[in-house]
C-alpha cells in the first residue's frame, strides 16, 4: 500500500515510497514541526490534500513519532488516538 513504480530511462521501474510521494516533501519542513504552542494549521491543511495521509500516520503510530504533524495528527491527537484503540 502506497507504492507506485515510476518508469526510469531505459524502462527499469523503481518503487516509489510513500515518503516520496507526501506532499510535505514538498513544503515547508517547519510547518510540521512548529514551535511548542505553535499553530498546526497550515500542516494539517497540506495532510488534507496528501494521498498518503494514512501510510504517513501509520508510521507515525508505528515508530511512536513524538513530535511534528505526521497523517494529519499532532502528537497529542495521535496519544489519544493510540489510547482509544487499546
């Protein structure tokens, strides 16, 4: 889940990561890791549009990320979440 193979010269097929493919690369790192108090706004806003939200916050649930936007969630929506589901 997640993958897409891009053609590269000479038709070899590479796999894409979903990483790759997160519209975060291709923002502002520093929206998803705002200050303490900061606004998450405009993170959540880019993981809105973003095919590969929930490869993302898999992740961040599975390597229990402590700090940024990761999915769509900050990290104390991600605890409450890991708490729900237990």
């Amino acid at each position: 889940m997640g993958e897409v193979f891009l053609p590269l010269l000479g038709g070899v097929e590479r796999e894409m990561t979903w990483q790759e493919q997160a519209l975060c690369a291709q923002t502002d790192p520093e929206a998803f890791f705002p200050e303490k108090g900061g606004s998450t706004r405009e993170a959540k806003k880019v993981c809105l549009g973003c095919t590969v939200r929930n490869d993302c916050l898999e992740y961040a649930l599975g390597h229990d990320e402590r700090f940024g936007i990761w999915g769509g969630m900050s990290e104390r929506e991600r605890r409450r979440l890991k708490k729900r589901a237990v």
